[in-house]
C-alpha cells in the first residue's frame, strides 16, 4: 500500500512552515539540526533539507519537538493556523 502524500504529490504537510521558521530565527539547517539534537531528536543537516523540499515524511515526534523548540503548536505546523 503506498504511503499517503498531499494533492500535490507532497510527503508532509510542514515543510514550508518549518523553512519559515528557520529562516526566521537566521538558523542554516545545519544549526536547526543541532538545536534538535540538543532535545533529543537525532536530526542532521540532510533531514531538514528532505523534509523542507517535501522528500521526507515526518513522524508525530519530530513534529512534536518542532512545535516544542519553535514554541508554536502542532495545528501551526500542520494547518498554518494559530
């Protein structure tokens, strides 16, 4: 059975919005990877970029740590509402 993906053909539903939030603390993906490590999640540098260029999906988790050191909520994430 093949792994659900978006309308547009697209593996997660926050790429773009953790992008946004990246750029907006001036963090590369290198350094968001690292922030990561720092709670616990085992991300590198090629992780963000796969889940930022919609190549990668991504488990409840890491959505969880995202929403936890972006200090915004899970819906944000998701549906880019507040």
């Amino acid at each position: 059975m093949p792994k659900p993906r978006t309308k547009t053909g697209e593996k997660n539903l926050i790429g773009q919005r953790l992008k946004a939030l990246r750029e907006g603390k001036g963090w590369s993906q290198r350094n968001l990877a690292y922030q990561l490590q720092l709670i616990g999640v085992d991300m590198d540098k090629n992780v963000i970029t796969r889940i930022e260029t919609n190549k990668r999906y991504v488990t409840d988790l890491e959505i969880q740590a995202i929403a936890k050191l972006f200090q915004v909520s899970y819906q944000y994430l998701i549906d880019g509402e507040a």
